[in-house]
C-alpha cells in the first residue's frame, strides 16, 4: 500500500481524473435514474391502485428510505472491502432489482422491492464522494464534487423524463422497466470508465483500527458537521416534497396539463447540471467560501418557490428551474464540504451526511402531502419556506473560508 500513501490524486486533465468523473457520472446515472423513477408516475400508481396522493409518494420514500438505513453499512464496508468492489456490487444489485420492481402485483409488493432497491443503490452516495477525495487532487476536489453532483442530476432527470411519457402511452410497469434499461447501460460505463483505486488505504492503516461506532460518534460529535447533516435533511426534505407534488397540482385547474407534459418539466434538473459545477468554481472566488456560496443557493431556492405560487404556467416553470439551480448548487457545496471537515472516518462522514438527505426526502417527501392535501400549493410552499429559513440559519454558523486547523492533504486522506 505504499502507493496509496504516496499518491497525490489525479489532476485535472488527466485521463485518471477523468476516468474518475465519467464512471461516478454514470453512476450517477445508474443511482438517480432508478431511484426517482417513479416520481413522474405517481399520478397513475395513484389512480392504478386506488390510492391517495401522499400514499402513492410512499413508492419514492421506500426507496429513499431503504438508501437511507444502509449508506452506513456500504460505507463499513467500502472501508473493509475497498471504494470500487462496494459500488460494482450495490450498482449490479440495484439494476436487477430495479428490473424485478415492475412485476410487483400490488402496492405493498412494490413498496418492498423499491425499498430494497434503494438499498442497493446507498452504496454508490455512500462511497462516492470518499473514493473521489481519495483519487482527485485536493486542488480540484471541490470541482469534481460539483461534476459528481452535476452526473446526479442527469440521472434524476433520464429517469423522469422517461418513465412518465413511456409509462401515460403504454403502462407504469413499462415506464419504470425502460429506466433500469438505461441504469444498466449506466453502469456497464461505470465498469469501464472508473480507474482502479489508488488512494484507499485499509482502515486499519487509515484510522489506527478505529472502530465503527467511534468513527461514526467521531463525526456525529462535531458541530460543524451536524449543521451540514440539518442541511441535507432540510433542503432536500423540501426538494423532494415540491417534485413530488408538482405533478398533481399541475393536473388540476388552471393547468389541467396531461402526464406527459407536466413531466417534461423535470427538465428543469438541467439547471442542477449547471448550478452544482458552478456553485462548486465559486467556493474558491467569493468572500466567505462555501458558507457564502451555500447560504445564496438556499436564497434561490426560496426565490424559485415563491415564483412557483403565481397562477401561470411560465411563472411556474421559471420558478421550478430558479427552485432546482438553487438546489442543487447547495447540495454540491454541503457535500463536498463534508469529508474536507471530517477528523476521521471520511467514509462515515459522508455517509451520515447521506443519511440525513435520504431520511429528509423519505419523511419530509411524504409529509408534505398533508399540506398539500390540507391547504392545496400554498400550504406546501409555506412548509417547504420554513425548512429553507431554518437550514439557512444553520448554515449561517459555519465557519467562512478556513478549513480544520492543522489539516494537511497527504495522499488520500486530511491528516489532524
């Protein structure tokens, strides 16, 4: 393991660095598309089995919450077994079962395949940005967590964009079937295209035998940390919620939009595209850092959401592309920020920071259906602006530019 010690990440413009960003781009792909493809069916799962609005948005929280329990196990062990051996295995596992989920004969059949699937597919969050600190020169690792994040908003929206106009023209079942099609293809590229890992040091080499328990205590006991956690949850509980729920709002009156147009909106994710590799360039350029950078996305957010309240389709669509720029821009800088800010235990830190997303879209995903359903648009807009002002509070006690003090990049990982 000599090399590993020694090795100083790959720099950008190098074939490594780039093999790097295009395999966890098509993993990415692979995770996001098979993970959110029911999002745009939810309407007909909902008149398919009968059921209410905030009980068909359970198909999306099974999953999200599946992905949520086990982000900490994969990242156990991708420290035991390696970064790359744990995302082939989950990436494989996620595909056939995304395969199998449309054969589900009813809805509680569906819940459980999708809340396996989601478990499969933890480990590719859970590992990837570890293994991409690892192997990305720190120069550039702020960068490339946006390029990563920037690969996952493409498959969020292959997934939508797919499954809800395949699935009005023929079924919901055919619908989700085409998307693990394309996460299969995903991951083949994924196979290929990822370098062998050259950064990853055994934990025992990396931590001194540190524990799980310890390295997971070790995170969970900085403050720092536990505010980047509050924002996984909060800002994308209220991200989830608002995809969610578009499609049933833009079904009614005045819209009165069919399935098939309503989920060409998710192109608005190409904003994500952008916004996340942007937001990522700008942590290096403004006063403040990534604290300044992310407290600004939050405020486009609320921006975006307030648009999206006026009674026009152009309104809501520009407020949707203002609300999703925001987004994810915010998530790349969170993200990244987080294994930079972990003492130890790099994989865990990003994996809690993973469970607090998933749990956020999982619970706040499916709450905010009772306001939708209680109070139309607005009460959910109100709920989701309430989460946005508590996350930006948070975020506003975060250190500016400075970085743990005495932290050095020596080969793979920050040294205390």
């Amino acid at each position: 393991m000599a090399e590993a010690a020694e090795f100083a990440g790959h720099r950008r413009g190098s074939a490594g660095y780039r093999g790097v960003l295009v395999g966890l781009a098509a993993a990415g792909v692979a995770t996001f598309a098979q993970l959110y493809s029911v999002q745009g069916l939810l309407p007909q799962l909902a008149a398919d089995f009968g059921i209410s609005a905030s009980t068909a948005a359970l198909s999306v929280s099974a999953a999200t919450l599946g992905l949520a329990m086990a982000v900490i196990p994969w990242s156990a062990a991708a420290d035991r077994f390696g970064r790359l051996p744990v995302m082939r295995t989950a990436i494989i596992a996620a595909v056939i079962l995304g395969l199998i989920v449309p054969l589900s004969t009813d809805f509680s059949v569906l819940l459980a395949l999708r809340f396996a699937e989601g478990a499969a597919l933890g480990g590719i969050p859970a590992v990837a940005l570890a293994y991409l600190s690892e192997e990305v020169s720190s120069v550039h690792a702020a960068v490339a967590a946006g390029t990563y994040v920037s690969g996952t908003t493409l498959g969020g929206l292959a997934g939508r964009i797919l499954a809800a106009p395949v699935g009005e023209y023929s079924s919901w079942r055919i619908g989700v079937a085409a998307v693990s099609l394309l996460a299969a293809a995903a991951a083949v590229v994924f196979m290929l295209a990822t370098p062998r890992q050259r950064g990853y040091l055994p934990r025992r080499r990396a931590d001194g035998g540190a524990s799980l328990a310890s390295r997971l205590a070790g995170n969970l006991r900085s403050g720092r940390q536990l505010v980047l956690y509050s924002q996984a949850f909060l800002l994308m509980g209220g991200f989830v919620a608002v995809y969610n729920y578009l499609g049933f709002r833009l079904e009614l009156a005045p819209f009165n939009l069919p399935q098939s147009l309503a989920s060409s909106l998710f192109l608005a994710y190409l904003a994500g595209t952008w916004s996340s590799r942007f937001a990522g360039r700008a942590t290096g350029r403004v006063a403040g850092g990534r604290r300044t950078v992310l407290l600004a996305c939050t405020g486009v957010m609320a921006l975006g959401l307030a648009v999206t309240l006026l009674h026009s389709l152009p309104a809501v669509i520009a407020g949707l592309v203002i609300f999703t720029a925001g987004f994810f821009g915010a998530h790349a800088v969170a993200s990244g920020w987080v294994p930079v800010l972990a003492a130890g235990g790099r994989a865990q830190a990003s994996s809690l920071y993973n469970l607090a997303y998933y749990t956020g879209s999982s619970l706040v995903g499916w709450a905010a259906g009772l306001f939708f359903q209680g109070a139309g648009w607005n009460g959910l807009a109100v709920f989701v602006l309430t989460l946005l002002a508590v996350a930006a509070a948070l975020a506003a006690t975060l250190p500016g530019r400075q970085e743990p003090a005495g932290s050095v990049r020596t080969g793979r990982r920050l040294e205390p």
